[in-house]
C-alpha cells in the first residue's frame, strides 16, 4: 500500500517553489533550525516560517519529515 501512495505522489505535478523558498527547503532539510536558517538567509525567523508556511500549502505536506523527504527527492 505505501509503494501506491509513494507512487501517486511522485507522479504528481509539484507547484514550483520560489527560488527563496527553495533555499529556504533546503536549510530546513539539512537539519538547520528556523533561527539559523534566518541567519544564515539574512531574514527574520518570521520570515522563514511563512515561507515553509507557502511551501506546506503549496504542496499540502503537513510535517517537517515530509519536507524533507520533498527536498531529497527534487535534490535540493
């Protein structure tokens, strides 16, 4: 039953992120906190959440996991 749900979600068109929230992904991915993303971004924490808040809409994922999971998957 996963392999049905793993492969229904792949083949689905994903939305095309901003190439901020793209980075922004990529910082959340690789096990960075929202402050240290924002450092490292030159943003505030606020807006880093409200871009992983787009990103969650956009694509209807509701937990960190499942963003990274997105995130190895597009090879950010």
């Amino acid at each position: 039953m996963s392999l049905t749900l793993a492969t229904l979600h792949t083949e689905a068109p994903v939305p095309a992120l901003a190439p901020r929230e793209q980075e922004t992904l990529r910082h959340i991915a690789a096990g960075r906190t929202y402050l240290q993303t924002a450092r490292h971004m030159g943003l505030s924490k606020h807006t880093v959440d409200a871009y992983l808040r787009r990103i969650r809409a956009k694509l209807n994922i509701n937990s960190t996991a499942e963003l990274t999971r997105l995130a190895i998957s597009l090879g950010l």
